[in-house]
C-alpha cells in the first residue's frame, strides 16, 4: 500500500492553544499559579482563591488589583498578548511576560473573566469554553478581576487520567499559594473551598516583614529553630532564614527558594543549600529554609521554560558560592546551638500514655542563652576562621589522648564526686554533675540541666579537628604506580582540564593523554584504595551538571566523618569529671557542635520549668 504523500498546513489556533496548554497547565496548581501571579502583577493588595475538587471542578481567583479595559480584557485572551513585556526580555521585572496562561487555560476548560478599571464606569466579563470566545458583556463589579475556571480539562479528557486525587491535587494548590505568599508579604491571601480547611495571611509589613510572613506560614517552630541568612557579594544579595542543622526533614518539599521575588525549583539553587549543610547533616536528610535572592534581572533569565520555575545565571558560580558560604556561616555562627523542641518532646515522653517509637531528629535540644561575666545576656560568639582554628586546639578535652589515657582504670569513677567550680553552672552548658549509664553526662546549668550523648558530641569534635588538619596540611596525596588512563568524551575531558589545579588541591593530579582520555598520576591519600576511574567519571558528571568539583569533596568529609566516628568516645566507657566537664567546655568553643556528623543532636536540655511541669509544680 503506497503512503499517502504528507503536506504541511497550519495547525487551527484551537489546537495550537491545547498544545500550549501542556506546557503551562499541567495540572490544578498550575493554574493557580498562573492566576495569582498575574493578580500581584496587577498590583494586589488582597487575593482570594476559592477551590473545590482539588482544582478541576473549581478555581476562582479574586484581587483588587489595577483591572483591565474592555479592550484590554478582549486581548488577554489571546496568547502572547500581554502587558507585562515590551521587547527587552533581559529585564523582566513582572512573575508573568509570556502571555500564555489566559489563552491555554481557556483551550482546555471553561474560562470566565471579568474586570473592572478605574477608568471604566462598570465592569466587562468575558467567557471563553474550550477554546471559543464569547462576546464581552457588561458586569457589575468593583475595581480589580475575578476569573473562575471550572471544569478543568474537559476539552483534553485524557489529562485527567494523569491526575492525582482530589487531596494529592488540593495539597499542590496549598502549597503554590504559600511559596507566592512568602514572596509577596504585603499581599494578603486567603485560601478557602469546600474540598480544604481556609487559610488567611494577612499582609504584613517594615523590614521584618519576610520574618513575619515565614512565621505566618511555617509556624513559631521554624521561627524558633531558624538562623538569619545575610549576604551580599558583587550586586547579589541572599535573604532569609534557614533551618538548624537538626532541625531538618525526610524531604525537601519545606525547601524554598525565591529569585527577584519568583519561586522557583532551580537544581543550581537546591544543589548550593545541599552543600551548604554537607558537613552537618546525613544526606538522607534535608534542611528547612526559605531563602530569597535578588539580583539585577540582566543577570539572570527566566525564559528557560512555560512554567518558569527555572532560571539560568549569568554568573552560577558566584550565586551558588554565596548561598554555601553564608550557611555555613551562619551554622558556625550559630555555635552549638540546636534545635529548641527537645524539652517539650522529652516532657511528653514521661507523660502517661505518650506515644513511643521513632521521633524525628527535628525534635531535639533547645538554644541555651549565652551570659555575660555578670549573669546579663550576652551575644553568641561569633564565628572566625582564625579564632576557631586556636579554640579548637586549646588545651583541655581537645587533646583526647591525655586526657582519656586513664578512663580504663579502676580508681575511674563515673560519677562527679568531686565538686566542681560552681561558676561553670552559668556556662551554656553548664557543670558536668554524673555519667548515666556510661554514655550520657548530666550536667547542671543555673536554669535547668543538659544530657550529653558523649560519642555523637565528641564525634563531632574530632571531625572538626581532622578538618582543621587537613585545612593547614592539605591533602596528603598517593602515586599510582602505574597513571590509570581513562577515556572520556572530549568535552568532558576539557572540563577536566580546566579544573585540574583545584583537582590537584584535594589530591588528585590528573593530565592529558590525548584528545579523548585523561591519565590520573596521584590520588588523595585518604581515601586509600578507590577506583579511580568510577572516581574520575562522576567528577566529570558533577562538572558537566554543576561545574563544581563536590564530588570529591564530599567523599573526603565522608572519610574524614568516618575517621571522626572511629577515633572518639565510644558509648559505654566511664569518664572522670574533669573529662566531662572538658567535653562540655569544647563543645562551647566548636562551631557546630550541637549535631554530630549526621545530624543528630549531641544534647538535649531541659528547663527547669520543664522538670516541675513534670511533678505538676506547674
């Protein structure tokens, strides 16, 4: 059977909409999305979104913003009819410029616009069902729009087969609506419906504003187990606040991330906070944050996709160096403070018939508050290179081998019959009073008592050490007998290249060995025997997905972790009190120090408020 010859004809607009339509709406939040951003564009002072079915029976979005003419409200049905962009795309200042979302919406479900300007005496609605325009009619309306979506998809019936149940799809729309209310906090939103419970925002204003509106949407536990993140470099400025290394989840779906005000789901961004807590956290875990970068919008471009959730930098490195860098200032700044719900979860725990099981490590030590010399309140200290390198090897409980050399005997006790100087009590972590068990120290501060899991704690104090040790020696490095030749795309061996002298610094010395293949002639001592062709492979991944070299990096820390876990306290031996007591005073002057290697508390603290609510004195 001969083929019939194919032409080529023009696709009717109907079509080319449904087509559009794929890329923009790809399910219920997709709308939302599209709906409110083109609200605060508008200038909104107040949104109101209505939902029912999850989004496909029922959206309505309802703002006080500018409004549109009738002659406007005709045009922005049409797609790329927009009044947001003029013919820079390298300075988009609004969260919509394509002039999509009104056209696809309407090619794939019943659409109902009406809009009322200032300078209109009435307002004027227009109605678009699957792709077919109605004529604008007259509607009596206040300033600003309200558009109503219903029947979602049923132009394209097949895209409803892909959708998730009516909870799955009404969490999604949740969630949308609170990443555009952490970004805009002086809009007010309200979320209500019949297939939801209401939620309300109200606007919220000054320089704490972003603060409050996080408060508002994560709660007070966020709020008080979160560190300020501030910096700025060359025109960059990173915003925001960020969970403490214990307080973290088992996803990342409480990760939020803004550029110019627009949430986005950017691999650059989400890859720089991992980084940021790579030497605190288990990489089962993920951190909290909500962070918020502004940049000129020449220096970053939006236009990478429909759903613009995407971005591309001029500069990646400089945006992804800044977000690493000033988390992990901002946790050595944050000392060895943890998380502040472990004496709320511990005090429920010895309630009658309190829950037992797994409790996520979200729920652990409270931030002690740090006093001056006169009892005052003092400011934490503040983290330096310098000064912590010189506080890490101070004498004490920083030099384990003298100090542990007589843990075995018999005359070691473990409890803390000697007394001890009582000004130690108003140390954050207070005086060193028993051992439990051979495993936890109690110590006694002036408002309450701190238990200690003396291995993760002192884990976490050899690893700081074998850092610091690597940091002024370097990387002590391994020739290969014979260099491992290993062949590689051209393009990925150029990258290589290019970053050989960094390569070199964390051990591995690598050179040419022709067009295709790279010979490795020394690798990092540390890690011993490794494939150093799987090694050199990923690298190369890495680089050509991030152009960082974490990779390598990470497997060091991962060495360095393991070396920690080997080398320190183990659970189960006694202690003499001045080596507990050593323990806590260096775990005041290590950054970091209140989670071990993988992100477990090191203490818990409890109040003494706490302990009387146990004997019901409260």
């Amino acid at each position: 059977m001969t083929a019939r010859p194919m032409t080529v004809r023009r696709l009717s607009e109907t079509v080319i909409n449904r087509i559009a339509a794929g890329e923009v709406v790809e399910r219920p939040a997709s709308v939302v999305k599209e709906l409110v951003e083109n609200a605060i564009d508008a200038g909104a002072k107040r949104i109101e979104i209505v939902t029912a079915g999850g989004g496909t029976s029922l959206i309505r979005v309802i703002d006080d913003g500018s409004g549109m003419t009738r002659e406007d409200l005709a045009l922005a049905i049409d797609r790329h009819c927009t009044s947001k962009l003029v013919d820079d795309l390298l300075d988009i200042r609004t969260l919509g410029f394509r002039g999509e979302a009104l056209a696809s919406i309407g090619a794939v479900a019943r659409l109902s616009i009406a809009s009322r300007h200032a300078s209109e005496p009435h307002g004027w609605e227009i109605v678009v069902e699957g792709g077919h325009v109605h004529e604008a009619r007259p509607t009596g309306l206040s300033q600003g729009t309200r558009v109503e979506v219903t029947d979602l998809f049923f132009a394209t019936p097949a895209r409803l087969k892909f959708l998730k149940g009516e909870r799955a799809e009404g969490t999604a729309i949740t969630d949308v609506v609170k990443r555009l209310a952490m970004a805009h906090p002086e809009v007010r939103f309200a979320l209500t419906g019949s297939d939801r419970s209401a939620i309300d925002y109200p606007a919220v204003s000054g320089d704490d504003a972003f603060a409050d509106r996080l408060r508002q949407v994560l709660g007070a536990e966020f709020a008080e187990n979160a560190m300020p993140i501030e910096a700025e470099r060359a025109g960059v400025r990173l915003s925001g606040h960020a969970g403490l290394p214990t307080f973290h989840r088992a996803n990342g779906l409480q990760q939020f991330l803004f550029v110019n005000g627009r949430p986005v789901r950017d691999k650059l961004l989400l890859g720089a906070l991992r980084a940021g807590y790579a030497d605190v956290m288990s990489r089962d875990r993920h951190p909290v944050a909500a962070l918020s970068v502004t940049l000129d919008p020449h220096e970053v471009d939006v236009n990478v996709h429909p759903a613009k959730s995407d971005v591309r930098f001029r500069d990646p490195g400089l945006v992804r160096g800044l977000i690493v860098g000033a988390l992990r200032q901002s946790i050595h700044q944050a000392g060895h403070r943890a998380t502040s719900t472990g004496a709320s979860a511990t005090v429920a725990a010895f309630r009658p018939g309190a829950a037992s099981g797994y409790r996520s490590f979200a729920n652990v030590a409270p931030a002690p508050s740090w006093r001056g010399p006169l009892g005052g309140a003092a400011a934490a200290p503040s983290y330096e290179p310098g000064a912590y390198q010189t506080a890490a090897y101070q004498p004490g409980f920083a030099e384990p081998q003298a100090r542990f050399e007589a843990i075995d005997r018999p005359s070691a006790d473990a409890r803390a019959n000697q007394p001890l100087e009582t000004d130690n009590t108003s140390r954050p972590l207070g005086a060193a009073r028993a051992q439990v068990h051979a495993t936890y120290v109690i110590a006694q501060t002036d408002d309450g008592l701190v238990i200690v899991d003396q291995h993760a704690a002192h884990e976490r104090l050899v690893y700081e050490r074998l850092k610091t040790a690597l940091a002024r020696a370097g990387v002590a490095r391994q020739i290969l007998l014979i260099p491992d030749v290993v062949d590689l795309p051209e393009e990925d061996v150029a990258r290589l290249l290019r970053r050989a002298d960094e390569l070199a610094e964390v051990g591995l010395v690598i050179e040419g060995f022709g067009p295709g293949a790279i010979a490795i002639r020394e690798t990092p001592a540390l890690l011993g025997d490794i494939d150093a062709r799987a090694l050199l492979t990923d690298l190369a991944d890495d680089l050509a997905e991030w152009d960082e070299t974490t990779r390598l990096r990470e497997k060091l820390d991962h060495v360095a972790a393991t070396m920690a876990c080997h080398g320190s306290v183990r659970a189960g031996r006694k202690l003499r009190p001045e080596e507990m007591d050593a323990l806590l005073r260096e775990m005041e002057a290590t950054p970091g120090s209140g989670q071990c290697n993988h992100g477990r508390p090191t203490y818990v603290e409890l109040k003494l408020s706490d302990i009387e609510r146990l004997f019901g004195r409260r």
